[in-house]
C-alpha cells in the first residue's frame, strides 16, 4: 500500500507540474549543448545566476525513494522530478573515464624539514545526469570537466570542476549550473552554464 501510494504521490506531481510548466525562455531553446554563460574571472558569473535562478521553475528533490541507480555514485544529489517523470541527478558515472589530479598539505601549513607527500587522485567526475527510471537509462547533461589547480590554507593541488549549483529553468527543458573547485567547506564556482535536457 505504501508504495502504491507514493507511486500515486509521484504520477500526480508529475501531471501537475506538466500543466503548470510555462515555456523554455527563447534564449534557450535551441541549445545543442552545455553552453558558457558567465564566469568568475568575467565577473558576471554572481549576477547571470541571480537572473537565471529568477527565471527557474520549482521542482521538488524527491529523494531517492529507495532507488538506486546502477553504476552511479551521487554527489549531494539533489535527484529533482521532472514533469516527464525523470529525474536530475548529480554524481559519478562509472562509466566515465576516471580524471587525473592530485593534493598535498599546504606547504606554507608544513613544518620546515617535515615530509609533504603528494598524493595521486584518479576518479570520475561529478557531473549532471538525467535518469530514466522506466529504462533505467542514464544520460549526461553536463560535460567532462577540465582540471584546475588549487589552493586553499590547508592543501594545494589539481583536480577536475565539479558541479556545484543547479536550476531547471522554466519549461523544464534547460538547467543552469555552476562549475568550480568543493572544498572540505567551501565551494568556489569558477564558471556558469546553461545546457539542455536530453529528450525523453
């Protein structure tokens, strides 16, 4: 009965969010793929969001719902219910090559005379997907990072953009999302785009 009812729960969201949805903004339409629309070192990247969030529709993070998605590893997944019945989500695709990086303590942090070792990464990105759960398909939205370095008081290092922010915009056809460096506890959005959704 329980799953009955959240499977009801789920179909009438969906029904109501597909009548209520008003069109993809014309700016948008016609995207063939993630597309740059701000940046940091542009300075527009603060501002372009605030419009872009202004002009998002609100779709509800239904959780997991006890489904796990095969050879996906979330990433603060914020798994948002389209009007089509799939959903955003944001991790790791096993499927993805793994991307070279690396860290080690900040130099300035070390002791003089004390071992710094550098440590070796090798993982997936974190990216944005679109998951099917009729046929289990999985989808990319956004794409394969580039590598930055870093450095922050206590580690410096190379590492891919990870997927930071995302909003569906209106028409839930397009999301917006910000790419940067994620930190122990903070983000640091380097770059702001715009790509569609895969049709269904």
């Amino acid at each position: 009965m329980h799953m009955r009812w959240r499977s009801a729960l789920i179909l009438g969201t969906t029904l109501l969010l597909a009548s209520c949805t008003p069109k993809t903004p014309a700016a948008f339409r016609h995207l063939e793929g993630p597309t740059l629309a701000a940046s940091a070192e542009a300075g527009d990247l603060v501002a372009t969001w605030d419009e872009l969030i202004a002009s998002s529709v609100d779709l509800p993070p239904v959780g997991d719902n006890g489904v796990t998605i095969p050879g996906f590893e979330p990433f603060n997944d914020p798994r948002i219910l389209l009007p089509d019945g799939r959903f955003i989500v944001r991790g790791r695709n096993g499927d993805d090559p793994p991307i070279s990086g690396w860290y080690q303590r900040n130099p300035a942090s070390v002791p003089e005379g004390e071992d710094n070792p550098v440590t070796e990464t090798a993982t997936p990105p974190v990216r944005l997907f679109v998951y099917d759960p009729d046929s289990g398909g999985l989808t990319a939205i956004s794409q394969v990072p580039d590598v930055h370095p870093f450095s922050t008081a206590t580690s410096i290092g190379e590492s891919p953009d990870i997927v930071l922010d995302v909003v569906v915009l209106t028409g839930a056809q397009v999301v917006a999302y910000t790419l940067g460096f994620n930190g122990a506890g903070y983000d640091i959005p380097r770059d702001l785009y715009v790509a569609p959704i895969p049709p269904h």
